[in-house]
C-alpha cells in the first residue's frame, strides 16, 4: 500500500483539568472535663470548628458535531442525556450540521485547527480522513469490545490495523413503499429475500401503481431517494455494481491501489446499468429535482432510503401505511453496509472526556437511548441477538439483506473521491440526460486526477 507523507504536523493538545486540593483542617484537641494546668480555659461562646468543604470538580464542556436528519438529532439527544446524568462533571455540546455540508465543514475546521473534540462521521470517510491525518487512533477505545462489533465496520473504520473510529450502527438499503397503493392497484410486493424483484420487474409493477393512481385523478412519481437524483454509492451506486458479480471490474468499482476508476467503472455492465438508470429520469418514472417529503405525503410510491427513515415517517406522517420490500437488482442482489461511528479529532482539546463520551455513545446503554428515539440496527452482535425488533418487521427484512447480501462500499481511503465524483456528480449528470459515454468519459479523467494523491 503506498502512503503519502502529508507536510502538516498533527499536534495533540490535551487539555487536563485538575482541581487545587483544599488545605488540611487543623487538629481539634479532645475534649475534657477541666483544662491543662497549663492552659487557660477556653471561652464559652468561641464557635464551633467547621469540616473543610472539597472544592467542585470542574466541568469540562466537549464539542461533538453530528450530521443533521434521519433521526439522529433526536437519537443523539437522547444518548447526550443519559451521558451527561451519569457524568456531572462533563457537558456535551452538540452541533447539528446537514448532512450534505458535513465533510466540507469537518475538513475546513481541521485544517484550521479548530476542530471539534468529536464527531459521529460517516464510517465511509473515516479511512480517508485518517490517511490525511485528522483523526486519532482509538485502538485502546475497541480493545476490548473488538469481537462484538460487526467486523465489517471494524474494517470500515481501520487504516493499516488501527482502528480510527468507534463503531456504532449497521445500516442497509431499505426500499419503502405505500401499501395503500400498492393495495389499490393490486400489486403484491416482494414479502422475502428470495421473491426480490430485478430492477426492471420492480420498475414494470411500481409504474401498475403509478398508473392506477393517475386513473384516480391523482399524479404520483414511481419512486423518490434522499436526494433526487437518486445518488452516492449507498444508494445509485447499489444499483450500479449489483449489475457485475464478485471479482469482476464494475464490482472492485476502483483499483486495488486506489489510484484509477478506467477499466472499473467503464465496462459494458456499468454502461448497460447507467442506461437504465437514466431511463427512469427521462420517463418520468423518478424526479430530477428533491420534492419534500415526497413519500410521507403520497407524491411516491416507493421510497429509496435508510432504516432510520422509519423513525421520520412514523413521527411525521402518523396516517401514512407503508412496509420495506427487499432492494431490486440486477444480476447479484446487493444492499451496501456501514453507517456512522465515532471519531476524535487528532487535534482536539479534550481527549479523555471525548473518550469517555464515545465509549458510552457506543455501548449497550448509549445505544439503547438512541435507540428508543430513533429505530436502527445495532453495530454490537450482542445487541442485535437480544433485540426483538429485528426478529420481526420491516427491522428484521433489512437485517437479513445486511447478513445474507451486505458489502462495503469501494474505495478505502479513495471513498470519498470515489463517491464524490463518480457515485454523486457523475451519476447525477447522466440522470439529467446527454450522451452517457462522454459523461463517464470525462468522469473517469477528472477522478483519476483527483486519484493521483494514491500514486
């Protein structure tokens, strides 16, 4: 693996607070009947001696940055509470950033030495921002709950060995959809992993439904992502590579030394998948343009996204009827894994307490107040065996796709490039129309640019 000494230093700055001890009382003399010979007595009304009263430990305030939505400004809260109750000496301050901005945000206040102490980072970017040298190693963090954790998010948040996040959540592709609809229209969803449809069987019943309902009076899209154009690799990316088997060129998606997507991401698979994924924008199955809450308010009949999700429409959308069908694909069916963990700046100000709070944040008592707020999927394998919500329901579905059909998304330390430039920017371009050769031609020239930093 080829490493690049990056010129800035990273320095660590521990800030370690200590209180002054209080001076010694001095000694009260045992109390008697009648005084020394040698002493006079004492007066009456002299006041009584007083115990010395210990200084309050200093409150240390910790900044912990988060990626706004899906529930997790409320699940995050919540784990905040329970921390701080059983921690009086140390304040969490959350600051919620949109998602989308994250990254950037994070990267600029790193490179301006003013980072927050911690944050819950997107697991795909932890290598990345650990081969750049902005996070600390928290080996000593997962030492000894290594063996609980999934190891495909041990793997998500290590570098060369060393572990530079914290594991937290598993997450998987989860496609919801309106069973109002589907009802009405007589289409019967997929209910288990081996009656999954291909994306174009999926394509063929949900445009019944979408057809129905226009027969009703009544204008709906097919279906709607996060973002729309549906994009990034856990999602349009999903799509793409589930087109290849594995081992072949479009499923790596990138080269084993990260430095080219040519010959990767150009094959004939990726062309024949990119074709179909622009026919859902060109015929008006899908929106090129985000439509708030276009599934919670019935505009969609499906709805690509992430289990947390659930939480969103459940508390939003209280009268909306929905379940999770298992994710459409091509040739091998494919839900990608990994989601959030957490990370300590290299540069941060109060290390042993963002230890602390991250070693809660991930345990089973930080999960379970996340959890109770926000549904998801435990990163703990002791977790998930005890859970009753992932043995049954739309939980347990998703859970068997992560077990039976998960991956991790392409790219190691390259991810965030690679997701950047190729699973978002490029794929978007092609959503929109054009000749989708050029597109990927001139994709595949500005990635490996960016690529060079591998070499």
């Amino acid at each position: 693996m080829f490493r690049k000494t990056f010129a800035l230093t990273l320095l660590l700055a521990i800030v370690l607070s200590a209180c002054a001890a209080p001076a010694a009382p001095t000694p009260v003399q045992p109390a008697s009947t009648e005084p020394p010979q040698s002493q006079a007595p004492q007066p009456t009304d002299a006041p009584p001696a007083t115990e010395a009263v210990a200084a309050p430990a200093e409150i240390v305030t910790i900044d912990f940055w988060i990626p706004s939505g899906r529930g997790r400004d409320a699940g995050t809260d919540g784990v905040v509470q329970a921390f701080e109750a059983s921690h009086p000496n140390i304040k969490v301050n959350v600051t919620a950033i949109p998602f989308g901005e994250f990254l950037n945000t994070f990267k600029i206040a790193l490179a301006g030495n003013t980072p927050p102490d911690a944050a819950l980072t997107n697991g795909v970017d932890i290598q990345s921002l650990a081969f750049s040298g902005a996070l600390l190693p928290l080996d000593d963090l997962i030492a000894e709950d290594r063996q609980d954790f999934m190891p495909d998010l041990i793997d998500m948040v290590s570098l060369d060995g060393v572990a530079y996040g914290v594991p937290f959540e598993q997450s998987g592709g989860a496609m919801f959809y309106n069973t109002e609809y589907f009802a009405a229209a007589g289409v019967e969803a997929p209910k288990t992993l081996e009656e999954t449809w291909t994306w174009p069987e999926f394509m063929e019943n949900v445009k019944k439904v979408v057809e129905f309902q226009a027969g009703q009076g009544k204008q709906i899209w097919g279906t709607v992502g996060l973002n729309n154009p549906i994009e990034a690799t856990f999602f349009a990316w999903t799509m793409v590579r589930s087109n290849s088997t594995p081992g072949s060129p479009l499923w790596e998606s990138i080269a084993p030394d990260w430095t080219t997507v040519k010959g990767y991401v150009d094959t004939p698979e990726a062309m024949e998948a990119y074709a179909f994924y622009q026919s859902m924008y060109t015929d008006g199955f899908a929106p090129k343009e985000n439509i708030p809450d276009a599934f919670g308010t019935g505009a969609a009949a499906t709805f690509f996204a992430i289990p947390p999700s659930a939480g969103d429409l459940t508390a939003g959308f209280p009268d909306l009827k929905w379940d999770v069908m298992p994710l459409p694909y091509f040739k091998t069916p494919l839900t990608h894994t990994g989601s959030f963990a957490n990370t300590i700046a290299a540069r941060a100000d109060n290390v042993e307490e963002a230890k602390e709070f991250l070693k809660f944040f991930s345990s089973p008592e930080g999960f379970r107040a996340y959890l109770t707020i926000t549904p998801g999927i435990p990163g703990r394998i002791s977790l998930q065996q005890e859970m009753p919500e992932l043995q049954t329901g739309y939980l347990k579905l998703i859970f068997d796709q992560v077990n039976q059909w998960g991956y991790a998304r392409p790219g190691g330390p390259a991810h965030s490039t690679f997701n950047a430039l190729i699973a978002t920017k490029m794929m978007k371009d092609i959503a929109v129309g054009g000749d989708i050769e050029a597109i990927v031609a001139a994709a595949v020239v500005e990635a490996d640019a960016q690529l060079a930093e591998f070499k």
